[in-house]
C-alpha cells in the first residue's frame, strides 16, 4: 500500500497525518508525490501509522516511498 492508502485507511486528512506523525504538510505532499524523503521522516509516518492501525507497519512496507 502507499501512503496515501494508509493515511485514507486510518481517516486522516493531510493535516491529521501531519500532526500525528510531526512532520511539515510540505513534507507529506513530497512523499505522497514520490519524491526523496529521509529515512527519519519515513520513521516517522510508520511509527503513526503502526499506532493507529494497531499493526507492526515499517517504512519499508510503504510503497513508493523515496529515500535519500
């Protein structure tokens, strides 16, 4: 799943999934474009969707994820 899937399987909006995982709104609409983003900031978006989900989610289980 992508991103956006996860973030749409939790019901956050953008901001919600912004908030949840700290990190900057432009950053979410860089990563959900598919362009590089840090491993810190790929951390981030599984630690909150791990959380919300209830399941083990890793970085690497998001698709088209890109990592400088």
């Amino acid at each position: 799943m992508t991103l956006e899937e996860f973030r749409l399987e939790c019901g956050w909006s953008k901001i919600e999934m912004c908030r949840q995982a700290r990190v900057d709104f432009k950053v979410l609409q860089k990563a959900e474009a598919g362009e590089e983003i840090t491993v810190n900031t790929a951390n981030k978006f599984a630690r909150a969707l791990s959380k919300e989900l209830g399941r083990a989610i890793h970085y690497q289980d998001i698709e088209g994820l890109k990592i400088k």
